[in-house]
C-alpha cells in the first residue's frame, strides 16, 4: 500500500484512557456537588471533552486528511441545527 | 488464472465513516427527544434520574472507557506487526463488551425487579414525565447494548482473521474498521451516562 499511516504509541493511547477515567471522575463529582438541572450543562461539556478525545486519538481523526475532518464538521453541524432548530420550537411554544 | 485484489484503503474507511455519521444522527434523534422532554418535565426527569443505579453507570463507563483503548492499542500492535499482541488486545475488547453486557442484565434485572419498565404498573400510576424519562431510557440504551452484541461479534471475526494472518500490518483496514465502530459505541455512551445517570 502506498498510504502513510500514522502510528499511535501506546504510551499516547494510555495517556488519553487516563484523561478519559479522569473526566469520568470529575463529571460524577460535579453532579454530586452541584443540585438542580443546571448541572447538565456541565455534564455536557464534560462529556464533549471526552468525544473530542476518542474521536481525535482512538479513532485517530488528529491524523486524517482533510476530507474526513469536514464530513465530520458537516455530520455534527447537521445534528447542531436539528436540535437548535427544535429548540426554537419547544421553548418558545 | 490469478486474481487480483482490488484494495482501496481510503475509500474503505471513508465508507465506515460515512456509515458512522448516519449512525450518530439515529442516536441524535433519541438524544434530542430526550432534550425536548428534559425541557418539559424537568423535575419528573430528575426523580427519574435519581433513581437510576449510578454504580452501574459509573462501571460501565470505565469498562468501555478501557476497552476503546485495547481497540485503539489493538490497530497500534497491528500496525508493528505484532499479531499476537493485536489478538490479545481484541480478545481484551470482547471481553469487556461481556462483561459490560453482563452487568446491564443485572441493572435491568434489578429495575424491572422494581417495576420500573415501559408500561409497568408503577410507572402507569406515576407522572407522565417519569414513565417517558425510563421509556428513552430503555429504547436508548438498548438500542446502544445492541450495538455493543453487533461491535462484539464484528471483533470476533476480525480476531480470528488477525489469527489466520488474513488480516496483518499490510492490510488491516478490516480491524480499523471494527475499532472505529466500537469507539463510536464509546463514544455513545458517553453522552448517555451523564444525561440518564447523572440527572440527580
């Protein structure tokens, strides 16, 4: 094959499993410590820091071209405005 | 007569990728119903929230959490041409996928034991909020065990191809693919555990 693949060094994919167990940790402390439904938002945050981190090393998007990185962006834009667009909705009902 | 394979690596992992952006959207429909109905029934989704079994959640996140990086380190051991490692690795992954399997069985034995279960008595007589916060608990996360059953048996069979040595550091698309798949099945769960375990 003519294709360059980069290789991930388990020492990297280790690092980013502790990341992961690290933010896991911190999302149920946060939601131990801060009551109310406010805390979702938080929850969230958390939890999109985690995706950002599968999706650029475990499933190694940091390394692809750029074709692949814009059907991503493309793919979560759509779902964004799904869900933005259904807001406008719901809350303003 | 020879045969000639026809490789195309790019196009092979932009076709899993493709098929995982459609796959993100099923699971964004139910991500945002739950959103509208989090909107209408905030304190129904909170007594709801509470009662869920965050040991369980909490477990469950750590053993996929684990077994997305025997996946990934599984594509690193190939990508060496350590076959034997790459094999370990996967059977690692399928393991955790049991083993995950093994202890949403428990969950839900101890839940439906409860009566909680779409159409159940108890949730009948409750708020509305309640029995549609456990409803999209059920459709989502089954949904989600699904395709944790259908990313173990993908393993599987890659496994036992990376044993053959049909699958090897010059052609390994195959195990990409898999691992790709099985970190979207991670990547899912992430967001379940925090909106349905955390909702206290």
């Amino acid at each position: 094959m003519s294709e360059q693949h980069h290789i991930i060094s388990y020492r990297k994919l280790i690092a980013v499993w502790a990341g992961l167990l690290f933010l896991t940790a911190l999302t149920v402390w946060a939601a131990r410590h801060q009551v109310g439904i406010g805390h979702v938002w938080i929850s969230l945050a958390i939890a999109a820091a985690k995706g950002g981190l599968v999706i650029a090393v475990f499933m190694h998007m940091r390394y692809e071209g750029r074709l692949l990185r814009w059907l991503l962006f493309v793919a979560l834009s759509v779902l964004a405005i799904f869900i933005g667009l259904t807001f406008f909705d719901v809350l303003y009902r | 007569m020879s045969v000639t394979l026809h490789r195309d690596y790019a196009g092979a992992k932009l076709g899993m990728w493709l098929f995982l952006f459609t796959e993100l959207l099923l699971f964004g429909g139910l991500f945002l119903l739950y959103a509208a109905y989090l909107a209408r029934y905030p304190q129904e989704f909170g007594a709801a929230g509470r009662e869920m079994q965050l040991a369980f959640g909490t477990v469950n996140t750590v053993i996929l959490i684990t077994s997305s990086l025997l996946a990934a380190m599984a594509v690193t051991a190939i990508q060496r041409n350590r076959q034997q490692a790459a094999f370990r690795l996967l059977v690692g992954t399928i393991l955790c996928a049991l083993v995950f399997l093994g202890n949403k069985y428990l969950e839900w034995s101890i839940e439906i034991g409860r009566g909680i279960y779409p159409g159940s008595e108890r949730l009948v007589a409750g708020p509305p909020g309640e029995s549609v916060f456990y409803s999209l608990y059920y459709l989502t996360a089954g949904l989600h065990g699904l395709h944790v059953l259908i990313g173990g048996f993908f393993l599987a069979l890659v496994a036992v191809r990376v044993r053959m040595g049909t699958i090897h550091a010059g052609d390994f698309v195959l195990l990409e693919n898999g691992a790709l798949y099985w970190h979207l099945v991670d990547l899912i769960w992430i967001f379940i555990f925090p909106l349905y375990y955390l909702i206290l």
